[in-house]
C-alpha cells in the first residue's frame, strides 16, 4: 500500500441514498449501524445532502488534541487511527475538529473517525457503483485543501441549499 | 425473536397522555408479517368486534405506523401507515418512503399505535430511551415545509441537549400532517420529507382528529440483527446491482409518464377523466427536466433507485416552489386531470398539494370532481366563489386551499369525492346517481391515474373494482393468486414497490427468508398470507360502517365513467368491459375462497385462522 | 501547404475599409509556426523599422488575433491576440480559450490580421464566404454579457438570412472588448465567453483604439486535413486518456488554490502584495464550489480537462452574477489582493472585471495599487470621490467602473499600473521612486499571482525579471533553454497550456509533427525555434516606444516590493535574492546566446534567421 489515496467529495452529487453507511457499518461492526458509521449523511433539508466524514487535514488536530494519546495517523494511508482501548470518551477530538467529525460511539462512547478501510474505502465503492461519485476514491497525497473539508455540515447544506433554490434557499435551513 | 424485528412496539394512548410498550408474538409475526397485514390485525384484534360502529374519525380509531422486518435491510426503506380509514371505513395499508421508518428501528421499535385523542396538539418523539408525547401547539397550523424546518431545528436541539459528549446529532425523521390533515379533511394524507406521502386512505385526516401533528424517531442503535447475516449481505448487494441497472427509470423515474401515459396508453386522467389521451409536447418529461430539476439523483435510505428528482421554481410567480418532480401520479393529478399541461403550473400545485398535506391524488381527485360539476352549470360561480375553469392554475390553487381550510365549498369537498358527491345531491336536491356518475371513487378512495378503459395500461377490468384498497393504484387485484405476492408484501414487508419491480422475485423472497427465518416463499405468500391478510381486510371493508358501508357485488365496481366510451385518441371508442368485470369478480371470489358475493366464507376463514370474524361475516351473507 | 494549417490570414484595414487574404511561405510557418512566434514575425516585418516611434494605441499598430497549426486538433483550442503592447512597447502572445479558435479555422482563416482605425465602431465578420467590416455603433458601451448576447443573436439572423436551407446556424465564435478596452484602458483584455481573457499585453486597449469592438467567426468546413491523419487519430486519443486521468484539476480546476497559495506557499498577492501569507478558510476551494458552482464540468473545444466550472451568485446584493469560479488568478487579484476574503464577494469582482473587459490580473493590479496608495495617504478620498478601502467590495466594484469609464483618478489609473505611477508622482509633486516602489509589474506588465519572495511556488529570482513578456505568470523565464520548449511552444501553436501539463512530452510533440509534418522535436524548440521567437520579441522589447523605453539589466529585474522581507507566515523574513537575480540573469543570457546587457548577439542573431534585426541591435550595444 504505497499509493496516496484520499475521498474526494461532490456534495451537490449526493443523493442521500445513504448506502454508504450500510456499507460502512457492515464493514467495521458486521452489520447495518447507521449511526456508529465514520460516514453519516445530513439531510438538514431534502435535497441538501451532506456526506459527513473525516478529510485527514494535514495538522490532524485531533490527534494533538487527545489527552490520552489515543489517536494516531497510519503511515500508509494517512488516516486516522483511534485506539480503543486508550480512548476515555472525553470528546476532546470532537472539540478539536473544525467541523466536528468524530463522534462517541452509540455502543461504547468510544470516537469513532474513518479509517479509509486500511486502503479500500467501502462508501466509495457503493457510491461509485451507483453512479453518484459523491464520495470518490483518488489517488492523491495529502494537501492544504483537505482541512477545508472539515466544516460544520449544517454550514455546507445552506451553501447547497442557495445553489439548488437560490434566494428560497436561504430560507430553509 | 424472529430476525429484522426491533421486538417492540411503541403505545401511545393520547388520551391518558401514557406511553408503554407492547409486543407481538413470533405466530403472529409470522402470519401477518408486519406493516399492511399487522395493521390490519391489530385493528382486527382491538376494534374489529366493534367495527361499524367506530367512526375513523373519532378517538376509538387507531393510528398505526408501522415498519416490518425488511425495513432498512431490503433496499427502499418506508413506513406503513394505516387504522380505519375515513374513506373506505375498511383498512388501507399506506405507505411512504422515509428516514423516519429505520430510524424508529434504530431506536428500538418496529411501530408506533395511536390510541384516543389528545386535548392539544402534541406530536411523539422516539428515541433510543423511548417516546414523549410532547406540545405542538406552536407548529399547529404549519404547512409541511415549515413543519419540517421547525421540528428539524426542535429535535435537534433537544437530542443534543440531552446527550451533547457524543458528537453532533444528525436531523430526526419525521411524518407530519399539514393543514388539511389538522381540518381532517377526509383523504388527507401522512407526509414526510417535503413530498413523499403515505397518500391512499386518508389517515392524515385520522391523524389530525387525534390532534396529533407529528412522530418524529432518532435512534442510534443497530439495526435488528437478522437470521442469516452473511447470506443477508450477500442479498443486499445483489439486489442493488439489478436496481442500479435499470438505468431507465433511474434517469427519468415516472416524471415522463404525465406524457407518456397520456399519449402512450391513453390511460391518463385528463379534466376528470372526461379524456384520457393527449398529445400536449409541452408536458414532455423533457420539459420537466431541463428547466425544473435541480437535483437528479435524489433517494431514499438504502435506495438505489433514486427515481426522485428535486425540483425548484426559479422564476416567476411561484418562484422559491420546491417539491420532488412530480412523479407520475402528481403531474397528472395536480396537472392533466386539471387540464393543465404548463410544467411550471403542474410544480406549483404539487408543491402547494404537498405543503397543505392533502393526498397528492385523492384531494385533486375532489377537485377534478368539482371543476366537471362547474362545468356541467350543477356548481355555480356563486357556489364555488370565482370560476372553476380547466386549465387555471390560480383557481385550483385557491380551490385547493379552500378545502384544506374547510372554508366554503371546500367544507363540503373536503369530505372526499364519494361523500361530496352525496352531499351536493342533497344540497342541490338531485337524486345521487345524478351526481355519483361524475365521481371516479371505488368505494370510498378516488382512483389512481391509470384508467382501465383502453386497457393498454396496467389497470384493468377489476383491478379496482375487486381491491379492497379501493382506487389505490399501487395495489390492484388481478386475480386473487399471483397480486397476492406483489404489494401485499411489500407494504408488510414494509419496503418501496420501486425497488421490488426489478428485482427477480426469487431474489427478494430468499432475502425476506434471511433476515426473518421464516419459512417464506412465493408460494406460500401467494397461498396463504397474503390471502390471509386481504381476507381479513375484505371482512373490515365490507363490516364498514358508521356513516358507509359498501353493498357486496354492486359496490365492487367500477365508477359510472369507466364505462363510458373513450372520446378521443387511438383508443376512442374502446372502454371497460362489463362482462369481463362480472366474470372476473367471480374468479378473483373464488381463488381467495369467497362466496360470489365476496364474503369470505367459514371454510376459508379457519384455514387462514380468522375463524374469530366468522360471526360477522354470517351476518353479511343473510 | 503543411499539416494543420487553413493556408491563409485575413488582413483587415479598417481605415480603407479593405479586407484582403493573406498567406505565409511554407518556411515563414516553420520557423515561426503561428500564434505567438508568427506575431512577432509579422509585426517585425511590417512595423519594426519605425518600432520605436509607434505607440501601442496608435493607429499604426497591427492588432493580431491568430490560431496555429495545431489550433482546434490538439486538445484545448485557443486563439492568440498580439501586436505592440500599449504597456511593454514589446510584444505579448496572449491567448484564450474560445470556439472562436475554432471556427475561424472552420472558416478557412488561420487568423486575422488588422491595421489602422474604422472612423466608427465596427466588427470584423469572418465566414466561408470571407471577411467583412461590420457596423458595431450600438454595441459600443456594451458589457461583455450584453455584447455576447446581442451579436449571438444578430450575426446568428444574418447567417440565417443569408443561407436559411442549410438547417439550424449555430453561434459564432466571438472576441471581443468591454468598456475598458473601449476606452483604451491601456491594460484592457480582449474577452471571449464571458470570463476567458486575453489577459496580458493590453490588447483590449489596442481593438479599443481601432474602434474595434468585436471579431466574430462562424465557419462550417473542415478542420484543416493534417500531415499523418492515422498518427493524429491515435494520439489525439491518447491525449485524452491523460487528460482525463488528472482527477484533481478536472474536478476542482485551479479554484481551490484561492486559500492554497496564501496558505501553503506564501506567495498569494494580499493588499497589493503587502503580504503573501494567510489562512482564511473563508476562502477555501469549497466554499465557492458547494454555495456557487453551478456547473462543474464546463470545457472549450476539444477539450477534457474542463477545469472551468460556471459561477452564479442566486441571493443577495451581487445575485445574478455570473462568471467562472474564479480561476486561481482572480480568485487572488479579484479577492486577497483587494483584501476580499468572501467567496460571494469575490465571485461578483470577477464578474464585474471581466463585464468590464479588464484584464482580471492587470486591472485590479493597478485597482490594488491605488488602494495602497490610499491606504498610505497618497491618494485621498477626493481623488476617488469614495474610499477605496480594502475588503470593501462595494467600493472596489466603483473603482473598476471608474477606472473602465476613466473618470476622476481612473483617467490616470487606466494607464496601467507603471504609467499611473509616474503621472501621479508627478501630479502629487514628487520623486518616481517614490511612487515606483508600491508598484509590482515588470516592465509595464502587472504580475500574476505567484510571488517570488517565498521562493516556494513555482516563480523564482528571474521567472518575471528576465522574461520579455514582463510579469506575464503563464509564461516565465527558467534557463533559457528548457521553457523554450514550453509556453512559448503553446503560444505559438496554439492551445491551453493546461492540456500541454499532465501529457508525456514526447507525444505533444509527436503530435505537433504528425499535424505538420515539420521536423518538429521539443529539442528543436529548445535550440532554436523558441529561442528565435524569444529572441526576436527580446529585441522589439528593448527598442521600446515612445514613452517608454526599458534599460537593459536595470528594468531586468523584479519590483520593489519583491525585495522586502514578507511580514507574516511561515516565510516571513523571506525575500527575493538579489544575488541570485544577477548570476542567474547573466545565465540566461548567455544561453539565448545574448550579451551581457541582453541584447542579442550579431552571431545569434545570424544563427536565428535573424540578421535584419542587427542594425537596430547595433545602437543598444553602445
């Protein structure tokens, strides 16, 4: 595993159909858990999907933030590593990230951010296979722009919103 | 527990303000699968001896929303709604695709029952530590958008108030009812996400006499395990892989057939049904695209499909309109049956037809039904307020506000096509028939847009006239073996009738044999519970009552202009066969074992295990 | 005639009021092979004897708008505007993507060619039927929206008019000029499309001074037939297939560098290059793409690389603006380099600047200037009639107007940068330098937004200082031998330098010759066919103009402000080294075989087919 990779996402492609989750929840906890998946879409309205989902910024301000040094990055695909047994659930990544990506575990409080599947990221392939390359895997390293994908996805969907409906748009989120 | 069920059911008796929970036995779970044929059993169980005499309108009825083991593992996730419904008095299993049907599994729950009627608006609030009846007086009078923007914003903020550490809260699902359901107009519809509606049956209707404006669920947990995981997995992806072929209705979903039906089968309804041919290139499915749709591949959970597109106003007066594209059932409701071929015009009104909560199909069937009447000099202008012209956009805007407020002549149509019709007898002192001939109901709920009389279209001779939904297009009787493995089980199953078209039949009875453990088939659904769950809805349907009840035989008909010839198109001439309709209506009897007046009979009842309605239906056949 | 060539020029003379063709011998065409080398080639021909005593916006300058061999067969088609710069007194080759390119090919014109001055507004129609001079008077005045909109329309009626049979007439191809280039706003750009831009050079200023608003081409032939059609079929799909395996530029463009060159390279101009440094994720790629990008994947002719996306703002005081995202260049000079870090504000200033037909780099270089001079008290509110105050979009969106419609400081302003300078040190009463230093162009050239100071992007010591096309970013001086095989190459054949990056040298040059038939290797570009093009604009640049004329070594070299010490970021102390400006200036001399001064040698000039050049060189070496 030498190659860079990364997801690169198309907001305005998603269709919400949120079989990135299902894949993603197989994959890591052997079944559909829409809410312990490292990818969860928000919808705050319909039309306005928002594939939420850790970007790998450069700085990895979780990883410094952890005060149990429970957080790593992997050598290979440069994501991000969470050791569960060293994780307390104190939710400090969870403050550190920009848009708040990590989460507690709804099982065990635990954070929980995207691995990239050691490689072979299981959402882009469903996504893929659709059709909506929303989430599409790339083969490149890592670059300034990836922290600016780390952003509140509430802030994201009004941006949606005004593209898809213009000035209604503004009034619905 | 057999697999895909959450294993409990939400109570909530709005009348105590009390919420418990409930469960079902795997025998029943089995016989009746969930969804559709649970919901026919619970009424069964708990109002069915009492039946014609609750009004579905009163606090007696219940409001059942229900998922079923499928839900959320087979592709098309969507949520059953039913109770008695106001129009048929017999049970409609209506359903809608949305979030909110895995959610409320994610929480715990297969289902949500309603019972009594709560003094103030409130709506119920699921979660993984249970359900709330909370005020909703403040969103009372709300349209479906702005039900939709505030109970997002409430509910999150609540959730993440409650339990903040854990990250950020992800928006509820909700289903909610507009203003039309609020003023229980009888076919008001459940809606959910902006323009999907459980629409056949009028259970927002039954919603809004309980008071109760919304169920909204967000759970974090799993998904219920299911029996066989791996060969589930292995389903899951094979499924998607046939739906993602169809790579036709993937692009255009139904939003060509406002076109295609209409020049293609000739089967569309057109100013009420008086035509159902057209050639108007200015509704092409083209012109909807091009102009209106700003976002292609729209879905739901779990959906491979996306045959939902977003559309979007941009321009002119109605600028700032959102709805889905319509589908095809809309574009003809809220477009042709008005006799309007404007696009824009056709967006508009399904948007409004969404906002205000009505069925997008039966309140529009109303309306159509009122614009003939003005044609025909039986409504005046003085009657209605303004001109009722074929062709008007504002008119059937105001028409379809007027009913959703009850103001008006809308008092009287808000009642439904079939009562309407009977009321407008009265109020003009003619006799019914003379008003009945212009109404396209089957007993009780307004007819879906795909007529019967060119017969080059999927509806036919008793495809309505036999179904116990009625006019419900998503569910027509063919004949009593091979529908019984269609609908039925996906409205039990309970997953999207979209995503099961496609799919080799095989395919999607061995998944529903995975998740659950059943022993399932084709056959045996086509043999046994799927009769069993239509037997037990005909007995409701024909035990009717309080205000109708449907004479067996004479009421399993088609409405009067079905039978009249079609005026126009390469089809004129040509209309429903009554002969066939006769000798059909026998068949259909006899596969599921009814008698020839399509009562169920003993022998048929105790081998599907309904020997408890016999009583009734003894009564019926004197 | 060689492979890829249409075989003749449209030679225009708008003060007779001729249109004549035109054709180049087979070794005229090798040696310079079009766009960019063929200008240089012609100007020198017909004009460089009395170069010195012509200025830019005379009547006597030759505007050139010319395609290459390689034009519309080659992926990414552009066309190359030239003639003496108003504001180097040299020459540019400044190119853009259109389907005017294209078309003119179509037509049968490998370009076309325009001397003197129409006495009112005219348009140069160019069709299979030839040239013609066409009367623009009301379309002077005209934003470049409005301009494309009514010549689509009018010339598409003309067309039609004149050959209705043929079926449907698409829409021409256009360059044209906005108010800038209509008042001669010295740095003006020729426009196509809405936001391409002949950028560098002026040339908007020099069609401004032939009253020539606009050159419209619609030809329906052949491209023309290549040397070895089989060789170019090949690798026009290998082409391709590279082009499009470029993921990242193909989805994001260069609009995503608008927080990149700040962030990760320090070399983003911000306040008129006071800093280079920041970290405003308010400007990052995203959020102009989720909020604005409309269309993601828009291109030009033949082109795959689409790294064009269409912006439109829909809410708010700038809604209805449309424009491309902005590209990385105006994302800078449009947004930071104004002190502008709102994507929605700097959305509207691209549009502004390219309705206007500024060039988006030069023009908000000089607006830049003004508000650093502003800013330091140099200039008062008086000289503006408002305060040009940084960050402020409503005020920079006046001072583009009032710098296009040169009215109060914009009549000194709109003589570039350099120019404005020196008039205001004079108009304020004090000494050049003082002036010059806030000033950031080369040799009347604005720069592009790749600072030096940083040395972490890709300009460096004398990528500006040594380059004869001054602070031209697309086009920088390296070694003197390995960019002769680069831009100067692209200019001249010409199409996108963004298709030329990402393709295997080897097969862009393999399919120049495959095109041609010329013996063309990247070698031979870098021995002799750039360094002849390089060489000869070396010369017409050093003879200057009447106002201006450059000192060979002292204006060889960077700004003032390129030499202070960044103030902020991780580069901060950084700054351009002087002694690595002076060794590696006397490098690239000596390997365009240039003597120390850089004035071309006898010998080079000799080896370069240059020797008629010499007498003119003789008077510089003393």
């Amino acid at each position: 595993m030498s190659k860079p990779i990364w997801i690169a996402r198309d907001y305005a492609a998603c269709s919400g159909c949120k079989r990135c989750e299902i894949a993603c929840s197989m994959h890591h906890e052997g079944w559909i858990w829409p809410e312990a998946s490292r990818v969860r879409i928000f919808m705050p309205f319909p039309g306005c999907e928002v594939p939420h989902l850790c970007a790998q910024c450069n700085d990895y301000p979780c990883v410094n933030s952890c005060p149990v040094g429970a957080l790593s990055t992997s050598a290979d695909t440069k994501a991000v590593i969470v050791d569960r047994e060293k994780c307390t659930g104190c939710g400090a990544c969870i403050r550190a990230c920009p848009g708040s990506v990590p989460f507690l575990h709804p099982g065990d409080d635990k954070a929980t951010i995207c691995d990239l599947c050691n490689g072979d990221p299981e959402c882009a392939k469903v996504c893929k296979e659709a059709g909506y390359n929303a989430l599409m895997l790339v083969e490149e390293g890592p670059s300034v722009h990836r922290r600016l994908f780390s952003r509140n996805p509430i802030e994201v969907a009004k941006d949606l919103a005004v593209l898809f409906f213009g000035e209604k748009g503004e009034e619905v989120i | 527990m057999p697999g895909g069920y959450a294993g409990k059911f939400l109570e909530a008796d709005l009348l105590k303000g009390k919420i418990s929970e409930t469960r079902f036995d795997d025998e029943t779970l089995e016989a009746y699968f969930g969804g559709r044929g649970l919901a026919a059993k619970i009424l069964w169980d708990r109002i069915g001896r009492k039946w014609a005499k609750v009004d579905a309108l009163g606090p007696e009825n219940l409001l059942i929303a229900l998922t079923g083991p499928m839900t959320g593992i087979y592709p098309g996730g969507r949520i059953c709604v039913s109770g008695k419904s106001p129009l048929s008095n017999g049970t409609v299993g209506s359903t809608a695709s949305t979030e909110f049907a895995h959610e409320l599994k994610c929480a715990g729950y297969d289902g949500v029952i309603v019972s009594g009627r709560a003094d103030e608006p409130v709506y119920i609030q699921v979660t993984d530590e249970g359900g709330e009846i909370k005020p909703a007086g403040h969103l009372w009078g709300k349209d479906g958008e702005e039900t939709l923007i505030a109970l997002n914003r409430e509910v999150g903020a609540t959730l993440a108030k409650k339990k903040p550490n854990v990250g950020l809260w992800r928006e509820p699902g909700m289903i909610y009812i507009g203003p039309a359901g609020e003023n229980m107009v009888r076919n008001a519809a459940v809606m959910t996400k902006l323009c999907h509606a459980c629409g056949y049956g009028g259970y927002g209707a039954v919603m809004g006499s309980k008071n109760l404006k919304a169920v909204v669920a967000k759970g974090r947990g799993r998904m219920p395990a299911v029996d066989a995981p791996e060969a589930a997995k292995l389903l899951w992806r094979r499924s998607h892989e046939y739906l993602i072929a169809r790579s036709g209705f993937r692009r255009q979903g139904t939003g060509y057939g406002g076109y295609g039906f209409g020049n293609n089968t000739s089967s569309e309804p057109i100013r009420n049904w008086q035509e159902e041919w057209h050639d108007e290139r200015s509704f092409g499915g083209p012109m909807f695209e091009t102009r209106f749709w700003v976002k292609k591949k729209w879905s739901d959970w779990n959906c491979t499909t996306n045959c939902m597109k977003v559309s979007c106003i941009k321009t002119g007066p109605w600028k700032g309109d959102i709805t889905d594209m319509p589908d095809y059932e809309l574009q003809s409701h809220c477009g042709t049956n008005f006799g309007i071929f404007d696009p824009e015009a056709c967006i508009h009104l399904s948007t409004l037809v969404d906002k205000l909560g009505h069925s997008g199909i039966n309140g529009p069937n109303a309306m159509g039904y009122a614009a003939e009447l003005y044609q025909r000099g039986i409504l005046t202008e003085k009657d209605i307020g303004f001109e009722l012209k074929w062709g008007d956009p504002e008119a059937f805007d105001r028409l379809m506000r007027m009913i959703a407020m009850r103001e008006g002549i809308g008092d009287v149509l808000a009642e439904g096509t079939y009562r309407a019709a009977l009321k407008i007898a009265e109020m003009k002192k003619m006799r019914p028939e003379e008003l009945l001939k212009y109404a396209v109901v089957v007993k009780g709920i307004e007819v879906g847009a795909h007529g019967t009389r060119s017969d080059a279209d999927f509806a036919h001779d008793i495809s309505y006239a036999a179904s116990v939904q009625g006019g419900d297009h998503t569910s027509l009787a063919d004949d009593g073996y091979s529908d019984m493995s269609g609908s039925i089980f996906a409205d039990s199953g309970v997953f999207c009738s979209f995503a099961y078209g496609g799919v080799p039949q095989e395919l999607v009875f061995d998944f529903a044999k995975a998740i659950t453990g059943f022993p399932i088939t084709i056959e045996s659904w086509r043999r046994v519970t799927g009769p069993r769950i239509v037997t037990l809805q005909r007995a409701l349907l024909l035990m009717g009552g309080p205000d109708v009840t449907w004479k067996p035989i004479e009421d399993d008909d088609n409405p009067p202009r079905f039978y009249e010839p079609l005026p126009n198109g390469p089809y004129a001439g040509k209309t429903t066969d009554r002969a066939k309709v006769k000798s059909k209506m026998q068949t259909y009897f006899q596969t599921l074992g009814w008698d020839e007046r399509g009562i169920p009979t003993r022998e048929t009842l105790d081998k599907l295990g309904l020997s408890d309605v016999e009583p009734f239906m003894r009564k019926l056949r004197e | 005639m060689p492979g890829g060539y249409a075989g003749k020029f449209l030679d225009v003379d708008l003060s007779k009021e001729k249109v004549e063709d035109t054709t180049f011998d087979d070794e005229t065409l090798e040696a310079y092979f079009g766009g960019r080398g063929l200008a240089a080639k012609i100007l020198w021909d017909r004009i460089g004897k009395r170069w010195r005593k012509i200025d830019g916006l005379d009547p006597e300058n030759i505007f050139l708008a010319l395609t290459g061999p390689m034009t519309a067969i080659y992926p990414g088609a552009r066309i190359m505007c030239s003639g003496k710069s108003p504001l180097s007194n040299g020459t540019v080759g400044s190119t853009a993507s259109t389907e005017f390119a294209s078309e003119i090919k179509m037509a049968g014109y490998d370009g076309v060619i325009v001397t003197g001055k129409a006495e009112k507004p005219v348009y140069i129609l160019v069709t299979d039927e030839g040239g013609e001079i066409r009367d623009a008077s009301h379309l002077w005045g005209k934003v470049g929206e409005e301009t494309i909109k009514l010549l689509n329309r009018e010339v598409t009626e003309e067309l039609a008019k004149r050959k209705p049979n043929v079926g449907l007439w698409k829409e021409p191809g256009i360059i044209y000029i906005g108010p800038a280039g209509e008042n001669m706003v010295r740095n003006a750009a020729v426009m196509s499309k809405i936001c391409h831009a002949c950028g560098y050079g002026g040339y908007g200023a020099v069609m401004g001074s032939k009253n020539l608003k606009a050159v419209v081409a619609k030809g329906r032939g052949k491209i023309p037939a290549v040397d070895a059609p089989e060789s170019v079929k090949l690798l026009l799909k290998k082409t391709h297939e590279h082009l499009i395996g470029r993921t990242t530029m193909r989805r994001w463009g260069t609009g995503y560098a608008g927080y990149a060159v700040g962030a990760d390279t320090s070399s983003e101009p911000i306040r008129n290059w006071q800093e280079e440094w920041h970290d405003e994720k308010s400007m990052g790629g995203p959020r102009f793409e989720n909020r604005f990008w409309v269309k993601k994947k828009w291109a030009d002719f033949g082109c795959t690389t689409n790294c064009m996306k269409i912006s439109c703002i829909k809410t708010g005081r700038w809604k209805g603006d449309i424009t491309d995202m902005p590209d990385y260049e105006l994302e800078a000079y449009c947004g930071t380099n104004l002190g502008i870090f709102d994507p929605g504000d700097n959305v509207h200033m691209s549009a502004v600047i390219d309705n206007l037909g500024h060039s988006g780099i030069n023009g908000p270089n000089t607006m830049g200037f003004a508000a650093e001079l502003y800013q330091r008290g140099i200039l008062t509110e008086k000289d503006f009639g408002f305060k040009p105050a940084w960050g402020d979009a409503e005020a920079m969106t006046k001072l583009a107007w009032l710098i296009a419609e040169r009215r109060k400081i914009g009549r000194v302003l709109g003589e570039g940068t350099y120019r404005a300078a020196l008039k205001i040190a004079k108009k304020k009463g004090m000494k050049p330098e003082e002036l010059l230093k806030y000033a950031v162009h080369v040799k009347g050239i604005e720069i592009g937004a790749h600072g030096t100071r940083s040395d972490a992007d890709y300009t460096h010591d004398i990528s500006y200082a040594a380059s004869v096309q001054g602070g031209d970013h697309t086009s920088v001086a390296v070694d003197g031998f390995t960019e002769m095989s680069a831009a100067v190459f692209t200019d001249s054949a010409v199409f996108c330098n963004f298709c030329f990056f990402g393709v295997p040298q080897e097969l862009v040059f393999d399919f120049a010759k495959a095109i041609t038939g010329f013996p063309i290797t990247q070698e031979s570009w870098r021995r002799v066919t750039g360094p002849r093009i390089v060489t000869l604009q070396r010369a017409l640049l050093l003879l200057g103009g009447p106002d201006v004329t450059w000192k060979p070594v002292g204006d060889d070299d960077n700004p003032h402000r390129f030499y202070e010490p960044l103030p902020t970021g991780p580069y901060k102390g950084s700054k351009t080294d002087r002694a690595l400006v002076k060794q590696k200036r006397k490098t690239y001399f000596e390997t365009l075989g240039w003597d120390e001064k850089g004035v071309p040698t006898k010998e080079t000039l000799k080896r370069l087919g240059l020797s008629d050049v010499d007498p003119l060189m003789r008077k510089l070496r003393k």
